[in-house]
C-alpha cells in the first residue's frame, strides 16, 4: 500500500514549547516512512497504523534477503518486523529549541525510555531503561539493546530509534505483544520480549494509552 492517511490531530497543553500534537496515521509501511519530519516547533505524538507485515531496515542495515516486503527508514539501528498483529509504532518528534532535547546522542533517548518505562511499570510489568553502551549484535534491532531502550528481566521490551534533522529530532518507537523471530530467520541472541510473553494481561489498546498517557504528562 502506498497512501498515508491523516486519521485525526488534537492538541494538549498551553505553553507552546511544551505543547503536545497527537495524532494518528494509516497507510503502507513505505509511506509511513516518507512522513516528512514536523518543522512547526512543537512537540507531536503519532500513532502509526498499517495492515501488513515488513521488515523495517535501519539507515544503514543490509538487507536480509527474506523474501519480505522490505521498507528502509532514515533512522539508525537495525531491522525491525512490523506486524500488524502483534506489533505497536509509535514516532515521537521534539523540535530543537524544547526543554527536552539534548546535544548528546545516548542522553537524548532517557527521557523517552524512562516516560515509557513508567507507562509499563504502572501496568505492572518491572520495567526500565538501559544505561549505558549498545550491547549486543545490532543487525536486528531486539538483538541489541541501546541507551535508553526499555528493558524487562533484561529482555528488550521496547525499542527505540531515532532521527535528526536541523529543526527536529523523530523518534521511532516499536513495541510487541507476543515477539517471535522474523519468518526464516533464528538468533541465538535475541533479546526481544513481548509485554504479554512478560506476563501482562492487557488489551494492545490499554497498553498504547497508557504509554501516551504517560507521554503526553511529560
């Protein structure tokens, strides 16, 4: 599929540097890539929706050559599978000029790790951050586990890319139900763990309120 869809845009909170845009789009994965980054200098929440599988390539990944649909991003880290099914995408933009934004690499991934860390703890689950250097083979994104990436049991609950430009920086945030490896492929070193494999007895609805919730308070 190649449209993207615009579903809805509301807007939370009254100081303008620290206001929140959330929105919902649909369409192909492709296209959902192409999403230029925001240049209007506010904070924006978007909810990425789409109904078939593909392999998500980092900026710089090699391509698997699984015979999938394969879309490449403009953000670093390896390749991801999105499934509609199993799978939850939110993007996360900071403008440069927000109280937010850091210069260093590594720092600028706490916050967001932290905010939805304490989404998933108060759902119940015994989440939090990594610190520290990148551990792990990064060629798959949950073979590896970055700064600021969300943890269970040292499990990779969440993972996180990101994506600067002059004005912005987007984050790219992808989370499981159940996590399994991609079709035709097996590691000895995954590190992915779904939020229901972890235990958690939630909706897929109820758990992306509550990571927005808890985003949008920030």
């Amino acid at each position: 599929m190649g449209y993207v869809h615009l579903e809805s845009v509301v807007t939370f909170g009254m100081i303008p540097t620290r206001e929140w845009v959330l929105e919902r789009w649909s369409g192909g994965v492709a296209a959902l890539h192409k999403r230029p980054v925001p240049i209007d200098g506010r904070r924006r929440l978007s909810i990425l929706e789409f109904d078939e599988p593909a392999f998500v390539l980092g900026s710089r990944s090699l391509d698997p050559g699984l015979n999938q649909q394969t879309v490449r991003r403009r953000s670093g880290g390896g390749i991801v599978l999105l499934d509609p099914e199993e799978s939850t995408w939110i993007d996360v933009t900071l403008p440069r000029n927000d109280p937010l934004w850091s210069d260093d690499l590594n720092h600028s991934f706490r916050w967001l790790g932290e905010t939805i860390a304490s989404a998933f703890v108060g759902l119940g689950l015994e989440a939090r951050t990594h610190e520290g250097k990148l551990l792990g083979d990064d060629t798959w994104c949950f073979d590896a586990v970055g700064a600021g990436e969300v943890l269970w049991c040292n499990r990779k609950l969440v993972g996180i890319s990101q994506r600067r430009t002059r004005q912005a920086a987007r984050f790219q945030c992808v989370w499981y139900r159940h996590f399994h490896e991609p079709p035709g492929f097996t590691s000895d070193n995954s590190r992915g763990v779904g939020w229901a494999d972890a235990g958690l007895a939630s909706s897929a609805p109820a758990v992306l309120d509550s990571v927005l919730s808890a985003v949008i308070e920030v």
